[in-house]
C-alpha cells in the first residue's frame, strides 16, 4: 500500500440508494472489496435529507459531524445528537438507524470495521 495525497472534492461522490445524500470513499481495505466485501472503509458523506442510514450486519460504525448543524441520530435504545464537530459517536451497522437532520446539509466522516 502507498499512501496517496489527495483532496475530498477530487474523489468520486456516490449517490445514496435512498437519495438523502452521497458518500465519497477515502479508502477501503481490501482495495476494490466495495460494499460488501471490506474489512475497513473510511468515508465522508454529505447527508442532504432525513431517512434511514442504510444497515451493514457484522459492521461496528464510528462517525463524526465535520460541517454543519449535525443530525439527530435515533436508533434501538438509542438517541443521540450529532452536533459537536469532532466528537465521534460509535454504534452498529445492524441497527436500523433513522437520521433527522438538525440544520440543513451536514459533512460527516465514516469509519466502518467488520466486526469478523
């Protein structure tokens, strides 16, 4: 592996299936495993529009407001605000989880591990 500079505007921004926002993939582990082959992938998503975050069985998530007013994220036994920038907030990818945005269009960072 080489590490590569780069800039977010420069990598390729894949549109949601539930059209509420797009995520651009920094990396993923193995290289080209996509969606549902990765041991590890770091993102950043624009979340434009309040719906489900789409669910990854076996996948521990981490994410983290970068811009905006943050979201409101509500999950089973849980409800958290997403508002301070930087302050990660960790969860499973196999809880269906509703988001709501607080303030418009936010920019989060994305840390998905395969828990196998």
């Amino acid at each position: 592996m080489t590490l590569e500079r780069f800039t977010l505007q420069d990598l390729p921004a894949t549109p949601w299936k539930n059209g509420g926002g797009t995520t651009r993939e920094i990396v993923c582990w193995p290289p080209g495993s996509g969606l549902e082959g990765f041991w590890w992938r770091a993102s950043v998503a624009t979340i434009d529009a309040p719906g489900p975050f789409s669910a990854f069985e076996g996948v521990d998530r981490t994410i983290l407001l970068l811009e905006g007013a943050g979201v409101l994220l509500t999950g089973e036994g849980f409800s958290h605000w997403l508002d301070t920038p930087h302050q990660p907030f960790d969860f499973s990818g196999d809880t269906p989880v509703e988001c709501s945005l607080i303030g418009g269009t936010t920019t989060d960072f994305n840390l998905m591990s395969r828990r196998a």
